[in-house]
C-alpha cells in the first residue's frame, strides 16, 4: 500500500533532518522512501499559516498487517426440514374431503412446539407439487427430514411409504419407518400373518377380496368388518361391527358405497374386552422407552352402540363417538408383559424405527390380541401417542424432541 507522508517544515527544521525523518520512517517499517520536496503555500490575506507555511512530501511504501478474519461463531443450530400433508389437496380421509380448522390447528400447535425447542431451525415442506424439485434441492444443506406426511404422498394414504422411498432415493436421512415398513403394516392381513409367525395372538379372521361372490360366513359373532388396507379408522363405523349374516353384507355394501373402497376386506372377530393402544419411543433393542398402555373409556357411549374408537370417534363431532376418552389402563401385570413383549418383537421384526403405535384389544376373557401396527402414528398434540406421553409425564413438545434425539442418536448426528 502506498502512502504520502506530508511532513512538517517547521517541525522538521527545528527537531528533525530529513536523515532523521528518514530513520523514523524506516523504524515504522516504511520502505521506497522518496523526498519530493517542498510546498511553500502562500496566504491571500496575508495571514499566519503557521505549521503550514512549509511542507516536506515524502511517499513510502508500508505492508498492512492484516488483521485476522473474524470467523463467524459456529452454530450448533441443526437443520431440519419437517415434511406434511398438501393442505391444499383433497384428502379423502376428511369427511369435508379437504383440510379444515382442526387440522391448521394441529399444525399451528406442532410449529408451535417446534418453535420452542432449543438448538434447531426447523422449516416446512407441504406443496407436493414441488415437493420432488424441493427434496433434491435439499442434497448436503440440511441434517435431516421430519417426515409427519402420515396423509401420504398428495395425500393419498396408500402413497404414504412413497415419501420415504423418495428420501431414500435422494440419500436424505430422515424420521420414521422405511417404505418396506409401512407397506407391510399398510396391509391388516399381512400383519396378522407375521404376527401368527411370531406365535403373537391374533382375532380369527376372513379375507374377503373384491371379486368374491360368495362368502363363508364366520363361525364367529360378533364380528368387526374392515378395509385390509388403511389408516385413520378409514371405513370403520359403528355399522362394521355385525351379528349375523344380513349385518354383515350391509357392512360390506356400506364400505364398498358409502366410502367408495373397493380392495379386499377382512371379517374379523369383535373382542368385547378392553381397547388398548401402546406407544414406544427409540430403537429396541438398547435405547427406547415403552410409554403408558392407554384404555378406550366407553362408558359415557350409549349401551346400545358398538364400543369401537372408529371413523365417527376421529372425525365426527356431532357423533357420541366424539365424547370417547382415553384413560390410563389398569391390567394384570402378566397382560402387560405379553402386550410390551410382544410390541416389542414386531417392532424388530417389521424393522419399525424411532417411534410407533400398536393396537391391542381383550377377548372376553381378557386375553390380549393384536389388532394394527402403525409404524407412522399420528403425531398430533391431542393423540394417543401425545396422551400416553402425558401420562409418563412427557408434555408434548418434550415427547416431540424425544423423537427427534432418538433420530439424531440413530443416525449419529451430534
């Protein structure tokens, strides 16, 4: 860098020589030092110019000490992209068949616990217009998915497993169970089988498939008819549960006109006993947390009415079904062991991950049976993975981070 050094006549004449100014320079490490001479300015009004009357110029060289780039302080924030349902799509789920109130509500309620918790920047993916374009747009800038699209892909529920495939296929690691999982615990009947494998009990069952014209009537009443295949207690009234024969076909009629299903059915035997839901958190089998067994409480239904947490008890209001509470469930404790024993074994064996919900119900002599896996339970704050959290006092914003640090110690991020 080069710099003009105006040094002063006066001042130099009286204390330095231009040897000396020299020897001062050199000391502040200037370097090509040239003296050009004077300037003698001269005053219009005849005034004393002072320090200024004669100035000696010398240009020099000096080398800047660059001071260090401050380096901006590391953040330890982790980027998370949390993945949900196109609100502005037709979810056949609904019965409005679009989004409403409730589910904005929901949404605003998770970005709210989101929001509260420390150490991450979380932002949100919900137009699956774009939704390919933005996922690979995602590659290297971000440390994982959230994925909460349980509505699936443009919010058709059988292209739920899509949305992990599509992150498997961009390598972004993510939350949940993989496709193969979900596929699995999409199909009732293909659950039932693995779970016999496992010698885990299961109600007796009928598969029924569409092109059936003639169909073997239980050896069992009562019976619950359902879709094979869906989420959501889609299907599922208080009309599916049945006692004979014109029942059951009405049943059938219902779900195949009323709700427009037309894939296989299952005729499967209505356990009278308690309606049990059990939540796990983690990665068996070295870290996790079995949360509280919940109980369906029935008793302000009308005795007249199926005790059933169906379509009319999700979706609703206006139904008696609305009014169904869950409330912690007092069982022997050899029902516990076999309901987390063998929670635990299809955990592992449907190679569930990070966190789950199984269905479980009494026979009538109080011996436990499985009824779904739901390997992408809902995660809203007012559902059953929410109330068993509340009751092993985890509030819902910290059973949310749980699920994030059980993902975080699963993929190893730090």
């Amino acid at each position: 860098m080069n710099k003009g050094v105006l040094v002063d006549q006066f001042y130099s004449e009286r204390l330095y020589s231009n040897e000396k100014i020299l020897d001062v320079l050199k000391k502040l490490r200037f370097s090509d030092i040239v003296f050009h001479g004077t300037i003698n300015p001269e005053s219009q009004r005849d005034q004393d110019l002072g320090m200024m009357k004669q100035r000696i110029i010398v240009s020099a060289t000096v080398k800047k000490e660059w001071t260090e780039i401050k380096k901006k302080m590391k953040t330890f924030d982790k980027k998370v992209v949390v993945i949900l349902g196109d609100p502005t799509k037709p979810d056949a789920l609904k019965p409005s068949k679009i989004f409403d109130d409730d589910d904005f509500y929901t949404i605003h309620q998770l970005k709210s616990a989101l929001k509260d918790i420390k150490g991450y920047l979380f932002s949100y993916l919900d137009d699956h217009d774009t939704l390919i374009q933005d996922l690979k747009n995602l590659k290297g800038k971000i440390d994982y998915i959230f994925n909460l699209c349980d509505e699936g892909y443009f919010n058709d529920a059988r292209k739920e497993l899509h949305l992990p495939a599509l992150l498997e296929i961009f390598k972004l690691p993510y939350t949940g169970s993989g496709p193969q999982c979900l596929a699995f615990c999409y199909d009732k009947s293909l659950i039932r089988g693995i779970a016999k494998e496992l010698e885990i009990p299961v109600p007796r069952a009928i598969f029924v498939k569409p092109e059936d014209k003639i169909i073997d009537l239980p050896l069992y009443f009562p019976a619950i008819v359902k879709p094979n295949f869906g989420d959501s207690s889609f299907g599922i009234t208080q009309k599916s549960v049945v006692n004979n024969g014109e029942e059951l076909l009405n049943a059938i009629t219902e779900i195949r006109s009323k709700f427009g299903y037309d894939k296989p059915i299952l005729i499967e035997q209505f356990l009278t006993g308690k309606d049990l839901s059990l939540g796990i958190i983690g990665n068996p089998p070295d870290d996790y947390l079995i949360l509280p067994i919940i109980e369906e409480d029935y008793s302000n239904l009308p005795p007249e009415l199926p005790k059933i947490c169906g379509y009319e008890a999700k979706w609703l209001p206006e139904s008696p079904y609305w009014n169904i509470k869950s409330i912690p469930a007092q069982l022997p404790k050899d029902v516990v062991d076999i309901i987390e024993n063998c929670s635990l074994k299809l955990f592992e064996r449907l190679e569930c991950r990070d966190y789950v919900r199984l269905d479980w119900r009494l026979d009538r002599r109080g011996n436990p049976k499985l009824l779904e896996v739901n390997p992408n339970p809902g995660w809203c704050w007012d559902g059953h993975l929410a109330k068993m959290s509340k009751l092993a006092n985890i509030p819902y914003k910290e059973m949310i981070k749980k699920i994030l640090e059980t993902v975080e110690k699963r993929l190893v991020l730090k």
